[in-house]
C-alpha cells in the first residue's frame, strides 16, 4: 500500500520538505514542531495517505506532466478540529486543515512543494497501489 508518513521534526527549526521513501512505498512530510500541532500528525497521515492512492509517479524517463495547482488553506472554526479534507479535483487539489493544527508558514510552503512536484506525478485508477504496483509504467 502506497503510505504517507508525517513527523514532528524538533530542534533548531527547518522548513517542511517532502522526502520519496527508497522503497518506493510513499513520502515522508517533515514538518517542525512550530509548524504543526502534535494532534495533527496523524489526521494529516491519514488524509494524504488516503488521497495519494490516487496518485503515483510518472514511470523513469517519460516527460513531465501537466502542473497540477495545489493548495493549502487553514480554515478557521471547523465543527471539528481535528476534520480536515482534501479536494482533487481535475485542476486543482486543495487540502483544507484548522489553523491549530498547521501554521501558515507551513501551509504556503507544502502548496509550493506539491505544486512543484505535480508534474511528475499522474493520476492513477482506484486499486492501483493494493495490488504492489510502484511504478506508473507497471
């Protein structure tokens, strides 16, 4: 299965960053301990494993794709702190997260980070990642 990781990075304070396992089993988000709430590590987990199964990078040597805009925004006073969600849709791809759980500073840098990365990603069918499948081309 195709996973997504998020840790809390402490120390000195670094800017997020999105790392591709070696595995080829999915990416890691550091982000700072300023940047995201302890209680947002695993909703934030959850929800871009989830979304990712509808993603996977394009196969070795084929041109770069389309850019795909996407965006972080913090949205204030959720029924739920702890509910955010994700849109992806054809043009763009909006995650929306409480303002507690991610600072701004992080939510500008992870839309430019995944928007940089989006045209070498595509769009894969459901069920892509259940069965191994780790590259596109496959």
């Amino acid at each position: 299965m195709w996973v997504m990781h998020v840790e809390r990075v402490r120390g000195d304070y670094v800017a997020p960053e999105i790392v591709d396992l070696e595995d080829g089993s999915g990416c890691l988000f550091r982000i700072h301990e300023d940047d995201i709430d302890e209680d947002g590590v695993k909703p934030l987990a959850d929800l871009l494993t989830e979304q990712a199964q509808r993603w996977a990078p394009r196969p070795a040597g084929s041109p770069p794709g389309p850019v795909i805009p996407v965006r972080w925004e913090r949205v204030p006073n959720p029924p739920d702190p702890l509910a955010i969600g994700v849109e992806d849709g054809p043009e763009c791809i909006t995650y929306t997260v409480d303002p507690s759980l991610l600072s701004q500073r992080a939510a500008d840098y992870l839309s430019r980070l995944d928007t940089e990365r989006s045209p070498y990603w595509q769009r894969v069918p459901k069920g892509y990642h259940d069965h191994g499948n780790m590259d596109a081309g496959e």
